[in-house]
C-alpha cells in the first residue's frame, strides 16, 4: 500500500542522507496487469537528468536499488 512504501523514507534518509538530503519523498502507484498494484518509492525533485543520474549511481553503488524516472 502507500503508505507502507511511504514508511520507508526515514529509514533510507538516515543510511543515505548525503544523497537524499533536501529531497521529498512521494509515491507511485501503477497497475501492472495480472499482478496486482504495485507502489514506488520517489524522491524528488531534482534540477536536472544529470542530478538525478549522478544520486542513483551513488545509491547503487551503496547496493540500494535505483531507477530514475521522468515525472
């Protein structure tokens, strides 16, 4: 649910707050067909592409999974 995906903000804000630091959080949710509604974690808003490609890449390379998506 949202607010489950929602509840997992502090605990990624405090293990990396050097790259979410100043960003907010929010959720996605999608419909994906035969599998139910699934919520994404967000975090935003980013000045550019550019931003948003450099945090996920030091995320991932903490082992936290990443994907940058256009809003």
């Amino acid at each position: 649910e949202r607010a489950a995906a929602l509840k997992a903000w502090p605990g990624l804000a405090k293990r990396h707050g050097a790259v979410l630091s100043g960003l907010n959080p929010f959720v996605e949710s999608a419909e994906v067909a035969g599998k139910g509604t699934f919520h994404r974690l967000q975090a935003g808003p980013f000045a550019d592409l550019a931003g948003a490609k450099a945090a996920c890449q030091k995320l991932k390379a903490t082992g936290q999974g990443c994907l940058v998506v256009k809003n």
